[in-house]
C-alpha cells in the first residue's frame, strides 16, 4: 500500500495533487493508492476517488503534530509514503520513517535535508550536489523519470509533425490565482491568422466570468473545464501551439509535441522555466505578468518552418517503467530460494528472452530441471537468492561457488523487466554474498547482444573483457 499525503486548492493550486495522481495511475497495476489531504474540495475529492482511496485530513498548520497521528494511525513497516509539498521537511519526515515505512519525496527545490529512502525530481539540469541527503538517499532525477499521466506517456512515443500554426492551447493550471489565463487569451486574439483559442481551467480557477465575457465577444475562443487526462491529451493534440507555465503542463505539452511558449510566476518555475528554454523546448516569455508573449506569437509564425523544439529527445514515454522500479525496489525482499520454488523456477528458466540472453540457449525439459534444481538448491556451493513483492515473485540471482570466485546469474520475470530492477536485484544479492563469501571474486558472462544486462554489470562497476560472442565480467 502506498500513501500519498499532498494537498490542493485554490490558494496553493493543485500541482502537488495532480502530480500524485499521475504517480498514484502509474502505481495502481501493484499497489493500492490512499490520498491523505487536508480538507479536499468536492470536485478534488470526487476526482481522487475516481481512481483511489481517500481519507480527509482536518484543516491544521500543526504539521509535526499531524505527521505524529499518521504514524500512529496508519504506518508500519511494508507501507510506503510519498510526500509531496513544501510543508513536509527533514522533521516531518524523520517521523515518518520511524515507523519503519518506506519514504519517497517528490521534490522541485532541493532546500532541506532529506531522509527519504528516495528523491524524485523530474525537473531537467537537476544534479546530485544541489542536495542534502542522507548517505543512503537515491536521487531520481530529471525528465527520464518524469511524472506523467497515461495519456501523455503514450502521447511521447508517438513522432509529431506540426502543421502550420493555427490553433492555440492555453492552460495555467487548475487554479490560476493569479488569471494569467485572461492576459494570455486577450494577447492571443490580437492575431487574425489565430483561427482557434482553446482556453482549460480547473477546479480551482475562480475567473469564469472574465472568459465567458471574452468568449462572448470572440467566437475563435473555446472555452473548457476540469477535463480529464485524455480529454486533455486529445486537445492538445488538435493545436499547435501551446502557451502555459514551466510546470507539469509544460512536461505534458512537450510530451505531445508543440510550440509551447513558457514563463514562470513564482519562484519554484524558475529551475524548470531555465532548462526549457535552455534545451529548446519552449520559447522564454520571463515572468508571465509582465511577458511577452505577443512578440513570441510573431516569431512562431514567422518560424513555423525551423524544427526548432527537440522534445521528444527528452520525453521517451518509458518513465512510467522506471518509476515503478522504485517503488518495486523498496516493497520487494530478498530471501533464499526453497525447494518448493522449483516450478517457479522451471518457468522462469524457458521463458523465451531467458533462453535468448543464456549462453546455453536449448529449451530445457522439466526431468532436466527437476535434475538440475535438487542437486543444487541444497548444495553450499550454489546460493539461490529470490525476490517478492508480497506473495508476488519478482525474480531471481544465484551463485555458483569455487574456491575462488562465485559466478552471477540472474533473471528478472517478464512483468518487471524494463523498470532499473535488474541493478537492484544484482547490487542486493553481490552485499549479501560478500557476508559469506568476503574474499571471493564475482564473475558474469553476457552475450554481446544483451545489453540490458551488459549496462547493468557497468553500472555495478564491474571491470568488463570481451571474448568472441560474450563479455566477461569480474569485480573483486
């Protein structure tokens, strides 16, 4: 079970609730998703509920205090928490992992010490020095493990070809505090070749009154509430340009392909706003209350042939995959395997990528296997290590011992492949080895074309010597 405490109104916005929500989707195939938020409006908590589970916190600044009675009340060891806000720093998470639960932090301004087991930020030009962690902390950062919604993770793997422009997408979030959507909706109807102005607001924008009114007067402007992800994806895909802030609808923009012209309004867009315009992802308007989007709207047009935008270089559509190896890696556990995982093994064995990536290739009968297993499973010169997550089996690493190495083979099941766990799987079983067996050498073989496996043994900082159609791999 995974916990995700954020908040969202009208005064905050609803960026915290949104990119949970996206992460909670991603999640839902292997953990149940709880919503712990302060004092929900109807709409939010109706859209939480459409997907989750949610419990309605009490409106309270005492952070501390409520930290203290979610310990109490729901977390234990096995449960997993993400944090998400600027309200939930180094005390408030010193409590949460005392109760023995898992701790993620989503994070976009790297201003206080961490003691997560994990830091997502997906904001690009993120670095590992920029925070202060704990030794054991693993940093996630930038777009490869972006937080998207489906739609979008499916829209990045699809190639864009934009026609000319005549269509404009406009969104400032579900809040919009400060009606941004109305000084960008007013700049972009000075344009007559602007055939169609798309304008989205959420839950939380409280200016409806102002574009109907425009609306009114301008029959190019449509106007359209609260949509969900697909409803979004699809109008953004009916545009081609875009203008919104350097925040997670910029991340979604840029997944869908389009002129996106991008300005930040308060300080924690400032990062993300410097890596958009700095990789040619977006066009700089600065800061949107004073911007300058009229003039960027002359330079589309008159740029409308220049492939400028390199967006779908850094969206690929497979971070979804790989933040869901982070939440496997810290449910899953590592045991030794028993005679009773023979069956679980045999299938594991002739799967066909298996037998693929293995050095002896030929599909191997159950008498074999059933020879192969007993007289090792129980054998001190093998050690067969096997990863769960709960009832779920994840995959597999085992031993061979000599006197002076111990050769590494491993598998992962075709469910988890693609998600980081094979380095995770490897890196866990290689520490509990090394207790056993301190002074032996770790030895790997992998085909040439396996380069899964090849990345994962570099990225362990095994020293590597290729021999005809292997690489072998050895660390001390």
């Amino acid at each position: 079970m995974v916990y995700f405490r954020a908040d969202g109104n009208s005064n905050i916005g609803l960026g915290h609730i949104t990119r949970s929500l996206a992460l909670a989707d991603i999640l839902a195939e292997y953990f149940s998703c709880v919503f712990l938020v302060q004092d929900p409006a109807p709409e939010l908590a109706a859209q939480i509920q459409e997907s989750h589970f949610l419990v309605r916190l009490p409106q309270t600044d005492a952070y501390l205090a409520e930290a203290q009675q979610l310990a109490n009340r729901y977390l234990s060891q096995g449960k997993l928490v993400v944090l998400d806000g600027y309200e939930f720093r180094t005390e408030y998470q010193e409590i949460i992992k005392s109760t023995g639960a898992g701790l993620v932090c989503i994070d976009d301004l790297h201003a206080w010490h961490f003691l997560a087991d994990a830091v997502i930020n997906h904001a690009g030009d993120t670095h590992s020095e920029e925070y202060s962690a704990e030794p054991n902390t693993r940093l996630y950062l930038g777009p490869k493990y972006a937080i998207l919604r489906q739609p979008f993770l499916r829209a990045a793997r699809q190639a864009r070809f934009l026609p000319e422009p005549r269509h404009i997408f406009i969104c400032f979030g579900g809040a919009d505090s400060f009606n941004l959507t109305t000084q960008a909706t007013r700049a972009a109807q000075l344009f007559t070749w602007v055939e169609t102005i798309h304008i989205v607001t959420g839950s939380a924008y409280a200016h409806g009154n102002q574009l109907a009114s425009l609306a009114n007067l301008d029959n190019r402007l449509r106007l359209h509430h609260n949509l969900n992800a697909q409803e979004m994806a699809d109008l953004m895909e009916s545009c081609e340009i875009a203008i919104g802030p350097a925040s997670g609808i910029a991340y979604e923009i840029c997944s869908v392909g389009m002129w996106l012209i991008t300005g930040y309004y308060v300080d924690n867009q400032k990062h993300l706003y410097r890596y958009l315009t700095k990789n040619s992802l977006g066009l700089a308007a600065g800061n949107f209350p004073t911007g300058r989007i009229e003039e960027l709207l002359s330079i589309i047009k008159e740029s409308v042939t220049k492939p400028i935008f390199r967006q779908k270089e850094h969206f690929d559509g497979k971070s979804a995959a790989r933040l869901l190896g982070i939440f496997i890696s810290l449910a899953m556990r590592m045991d030794l395997a028993g005679k009773e995982d023979m069956p679980l093994y045999y299938t594991w064995a002739n799967d066909p990528e298996t037998r693929r990536n293995s050095i002896q290739s030929d599909i191997i009968s159950w008498e074999d296997h059933q020879k192969w297993f007993k007289t090792r499973i129980d054998n001190p010169a093998f050690v067969f290590y096997i990863f769960r997550m709960g009832s779920t089996a994840v995959g597999q690493v085992r031993f061979k011992i000599t006197y002076a190495d111990a050769t590494i083979s491993y598998s992962l099941d075709h469910r988890f492949r693609g998600m980081g766990l094979g380095y995770e799987i490897l890196s866990q079983s290689i520490r509990a080895l090394s207790w056993l067996h301190p002074q032996k050498k770790i030895i790997g073989v992998v085909k040439n074309d396996n380069f899964a496996s090849l990345t994962v043994f570099q990225k362990l900082g095994f020293t590597m010597r290729k021999a005809g159609s292997v690489t072998y791999f050895e660390k001390s």
